[in-house]
C-alpha cells in the first residue's frame, strides 16, 4: 500500500451512533469525519483521472476481442470435431465478460463523478426504491416497510445516484438475512441533516469486519464484488454528507446515512 492509500483513509471505521452519543467532543468529531472525506474524495478524483485513461486504454481492445471470440465461437460450433476448442473458447469468453465486468464495477467507484443535482422529496425516493425493490424482497422473505418523516424532507440530490447506493444497502440488507426478516427504510429530520436508515434482521457484522467495511474489494461473500458499500460512501460522500453503520452480531445491522437538507433561502 502506498502513503497516499493509508490504511487509515482507505477503511475509516465510521463511528457507531453510541459512539457519536457518548462522543466527547462532536464538533471535533465532525471536524476530523469531514476532514477524512475531504482526503478521500481527493484521493478518488486522482485515481478517478488515472482510471478513466486506463478504462479508455482497456475498453476497444476488450471490445474486440470480444468480437473476435464469438466469430471464432461461431466457426468452431460448425466445426466437426472441435467441440473441445468450443469449449475453450467459451471459457475464454466467460473470462473476457467477467473483465468487463471489473472494469465497469472499478469505474463505477472510482471513475469521474459528475453529479445532476435537484430538489428532491426524499420521502417520494424512498417510495419509490420500496415500490422497486418489494418483489425481490418478498421472493426472498423478506418483510420491507418505510417509515417516512412528516417533515417531508428535501435535499439537493442527483436522484438516480442516491437510489443506487440506498439499493446497495438494500440489497446487502437482504443478502444478510438468506432465511428472510425484516428491512426496514427510515426517513428522519436531524438538524440542518435528513437521515435515512437502512436496518436489517441480519446476521451483522463481526466487530473485526466493521473497520474494513467500506474499502474497495472487501468482501465477505463467495462471488461478492466488494464494491457495494465503497461505491456507496463515494455517492454520498459527493453530496456532503456521511455514512455510518452499527451492528450487532446475530442481532442486525443499520446504515446511517446523513445528507444536507437543502438550504430553504436558495
Ligand atoms: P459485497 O456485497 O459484494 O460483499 P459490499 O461492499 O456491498 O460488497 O459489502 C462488503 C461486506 O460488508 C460484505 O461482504 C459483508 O460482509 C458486509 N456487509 C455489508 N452490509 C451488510 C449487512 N447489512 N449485514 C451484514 N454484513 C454486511
Ligand atoms: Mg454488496
């Protein structure tokens, strides 16, 4: 690992909101939280530059051989004979799609983010992600619900950014409870801050876990990306605001996600 990439910045162990509670001093608290995002999304913008060039460098020779493969795919299913050079050649192309899928997945996260930002009731949000996501939940036994605030916050939001990464969240949710439960999606005023709590039934997370949570290509999971939740603190790290999670083993878990009310004299 490099000195720009510290251990420290790339795994912050957000606080629990005990923790936060119990916090001697939160206005340095915030202070040091905000200073470590600003680090974060400094470091994200260079690699993001070094990225795209990469991406860009990767994307039409991938693209080609992609062609190719199903050419010859094509010509060897023809072939008498040549099923086993088939069937290398779909191994090949497997591999070659699983490439892409990297890379697409690296540039979702670390890749240029230019956000659209408007008005948004977070409420109608919400809403609509439980809309979305209730099939899905319920095939997998799943009890989902929002609890709206009445105060009907709204926050200046790239809209289709916020619902990715609360469905990252919610998908996670779900993933950690594989016998069903409850995912419930909360909306609340705090402050000059909308929050919005995503809470599970789940198995939880090991306290060993809870500092490497949101680095990139950590996972738990066989066949897991690892790139959920480091996409997701990137998105609403964009917008200014902060993600913290609390679990307990065998009990649940609750990510906390914090973002600006919009300010009502603009
Ligand atoms: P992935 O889902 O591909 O593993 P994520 O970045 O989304 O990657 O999550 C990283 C790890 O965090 C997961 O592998 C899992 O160990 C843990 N995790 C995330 N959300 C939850 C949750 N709601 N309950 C339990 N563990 C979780
Ligand atoms: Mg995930």
């Amino acid at each position: 690992m490099t000195e720009a990439v510290s251990p420290k910045l790339a795994g912050v162990n957000p606080p629990s909101n005990d923790q936060i509670a119990a916090g001697a001093n939160p206005e340095s608290e915030k202070l040091r939280l905000d200073r470590e995002r600003t680090a974060r999304l400094h470091q994200l913008a260079t690699l993001g530059e070094l990225a795209g060039g990469l991406a860009h460098e990767l994307k039409n020779p991938l693209s080609t051989i992609k062609l190719n493969l199903q050419l010859l795919m094509e010509d060897l299913a023809r072939m008498p004979g040549a099923e086993t050079s088939h069937n290398r050649a779909v191994t090949v192309k497997k591999e070659v799609d699983r490439l892409g899928q990297t890379l697409e997945g690296f540039l979702r996260f670390a890749g240029r983010i230019e956000l659209r930002t408007a008005p948004v009731h977070l409420n109608v949000l919400v809403q609509d992600l439980i809309d979305f996501f209730m099939p899905q939940a319920q095939a997998a036994r799943v009890r989902l619900h929002a609890s709206l605030a009445p105060e009907d916050p709204i926050c200046n939001l790239d809209a289709n950014l916020i619902k990715q990464a609360l469905l990252n969240l919610m998908l996670n949710a779900q993933q950690a409870m594989p016998a069903g439960g409850e995912l419930i999606v909360r909306t609340h005023v705090s402050g000059s801050n909308a929050l919005v709590d995503v809470s599970d039934t789940g198995m939880g997370i090991a306290p060993e876990h809870l500092p490497r949570l949101f680095e990139a290509y950590f996972t738990t999971k066989k066949g897991g990306t690892g790139l959920g939740l480091a996409t997701t603190r990137r998105i609403i790290e964009e917008h200014s605001g902060h993600i913290r999670v609390s679990s307990e083993p065998r009990r649940g878990t609750n990510f906390r996600l914090e973002l600006p009310l919009r300010d009502k004299n603009i």
